[in-house]
C-alpha cells in the first residue's frame, strides 16, 4: 500500500484498514512459526503498512 493510497482515506477507513492489517499481521506470525508461510517477504511488507496508517493517523489528529 502506498502513502498515497493511505493519504486519501478518511479516519474510519483507516481505523479498518488498520485493524485489517494487524490481523493479517497475527495471521501471519502463526504461519511463520509453524513453517506454514509461503510469502516470506509479505511479513515486512505489513509492518511498514501499519507503520504509514499510524502516521497518516497521527498527522490527522495533530491537523485538528
């Protein structure tokens, strides 16, 4: 997901997309300790998206 992709959303849209990615996050650490994960590269791929969301959240919150 770009920061561009994540700029545009509204605050409820990113509290979803948020709470979408730390569950895929969780999905995927199980994965990764049982050998079940195919897509290595997609584990850091999700923590940096949680990482933009955050910021795009708290640049928001700091606007208002």
């Amino acid at each position: 997901m770009k920061i561009q992709d994540i700029k545009v959303l509204s605050d409820d849209q990113l509290a979803d997309e948020l709470a979408k990615q730390k569950k895929s996050q969780f999905n995927m650490r199980f994965q990764k300790a049982t050998g079940q994960i195919e897509k290595t590269h997609r584990v850091n791929e999700v923590r940096k998206d949680i990482a933009r969301i955050r910021t795009v959240l708290r640049t928001k919150q700091a606007q208002a």
